[in-house]
C-alpha cells in the first residue's frame, strides 16, 4: 500500500454521491487505503462545490476528523503550479491537478484517487508515470 494517498475531487465527488458512475468503485477503495489521505485547497474547493449541499457535511466530518488533510501550499509553489499548467495547456490541466502533480513528486511512495484520465497523460519529474488508483 502506498506510504501517501492524494485524493483528487473526482473521488471524493464519487465518494459521497451515490449517483455518481464511479460511486462503488470509490466505496470499494476507500476502507483499503491509509488515512490520512492528503489533498490540496483547490481539490477540497472543488469537491465541496461539485457536491454541493447534499455531499457537503460527509466531506466536513472528513476534515474534522484529520481523514482527510491539506498538505500543499500554493504560495510556496506558485511558479511551478503555472508551470506546469502551462506545460498541459492543451488538456488543459487545472489548478487542483497541478498541484496534486507537484505533491506526487514531493511526498514518498504516493499513489492519486482519482477519476481524471488525465493523470495518465501528466508526467511526475517530467519522465515518471503518476501512480494512481482510477477505474476501469
């Protein structure tokens, strides 16, 4: 089991919306992984905005409870998060998935939660693959 789970908005999204298409996938994932999973500002704002007022208390208790933890700073990484955006222009990548790319380099043995194709495209240290959990 990876050392650092990195939820994206798309899981917790799934996690707590049981109309969501990835919805059991995300129920069956989440009693296998270590807490505290870890996370960004832009992916909690994310989610609580894309599960709007039915998902909102379930991601609240998350965060009270230390489950789920931001563990980024964007004010220490600001370049490189626009750098990188930049870099994925075409996609195009967004803030939250910048800044879980820069957390996958930083935080040892990580593996992403997430429904976003996209992290099949994004690179880690600009060569590495981003290990990740997404269904199938």
């Amino acid at each position: 089991m990876a050392k650092n789970v990195l939820v994206d908005s798309g899981f917790l999204v799934a996690l707590f919306n049981r109309r969501d298409v990835d919805h059991r996938w995300a129920n069956a994932q989440a009693p296998n992984l270590a807490l505290p999973w870890k996370s960004c500002d832009a992916v909690l704002s994310e989610a609580f905005f894309l599960l709007g007022s039915r998902g909102t208390p379930q991601l609240i208790e998350l965060l009270r409870r230390g489950a789920v933890i931001p563990a980024f700073h964007l004010g220490d990484n600001v370049e490189r998060v626009l750098a990188l955006m930049e870099k994925y222009g075409d996609l195009p990548m967004s803030l939250a998935d910048a800044c879980l790319v820069l957390m996958s380099e930083a935080l040892a043995d990580p593996v992403v939660l997430t429904n976003d194709s996209d992290f099949r495209v994004y690179r880690r240290h600009s060569r590495h693959t981003i290990p990740c959990l997404m269904p199938d």
